[in-house]
C-alpha cells in the first residue's frame, strides 16, 4: 500500500499581527478579533496589474478603530517604503490617511500598489467610500 501525503496552504490565511504578537497570544480569545487586510497580489503585478490585491488575515486585540489598526498594520509591512503612517479620520465617507512624510513621485506601479491595497483595505468596512492620503504638505495629487 503507497500513501500520499499532500499539504496544501490556504491562500487567504491568517497571520498575527506583528506589532502585536504578544498581546495576541496572552489575551484570551473574546479579547480579540480578526479583521483582512489587502495586500498586492504579487503573482498578478509581476506580470500585469500592479494594484491587484489579496486578503490576508489578522488577529488583533479588540477595537472600534478598525480602520487605524488596518492601517497601522498596513504601512508597518506591505506599505512602510512609501512612509510612516500618522493616523485617520473619516469625513462624509471619506478615510483621510495622514502620513508622516511626504511622498515625492511614484512610478505608476507604485501608486497602483499605494492606492489599491490601502483603499482596498479601508472601503471594506461600510462607512468608508474612499480615501485620501496626505503628508506633512498636503493633500497627495497623483
């Protein structure tokens, strides 16, 4: 008799969050939640679309500032070589990112890449529509 033994890996997995490892294993269960994150669809952008995206998923603490938290997670991995992210606010549907720098100029991938797994990430949650980034300077005009 001749086994097989395949593994096969989920594509949507979760993954805990890394700036918050420790809290995430000593608190118990009902003190967290899960909450997706879009990031670039590698596979795709290497040869078509620089703004495809995938989910991935998250185990954070529990918070009503989901959007802070996806974005926090987002610029400390997928977007931290565009900037440091400074906080949110969420006008009229609209998530204004604020960023700690400015950005200069981006190739047109790298916005598809800025703008798509960022507003990807933020439209997913009913009270957002849209976003808008900006720096120290500014409102970014792409």
């Amino acid at each position: 008799t001749t086994f097989l033994l395949v593994f096969f890996t989920q594509e949507n997995s979760t993954v805990p969050a890394p700036m918050i490892d420790a809290v995430a294993t000593t608190t118990p269960q009902s003190d967290t939640m899960d909450i997706t994150i879009f990031i670039q669809n590698k596979e795709i952008a290497r040869v078509s679309d620089c703004g495809a995206t995938k989910k991935v998923s998250y185990v954070i603490p529990k918070t009503t500032a989901v959007a802070d938290a996806s974005l926090k997670i987002l610029f400390e991995n997928e977007l931290a070589m565009y900037g440091q992210y400074d906080s949110v606010s969420i006008q009229n549907k609209i998530a204004k990112v604020k960023l700690k720098n400015h950005i200069q100029s981006l190739s047109s991938c790298e916005l598809a890449h800025l703008t798509s797994t960022s507003k990807d990430t933020l439209t997913q949650y009913p009270t957002i529509t849209d976003i808008e980034l900006s720096g120290p300077q500014g409102k970014f005009e792409f």
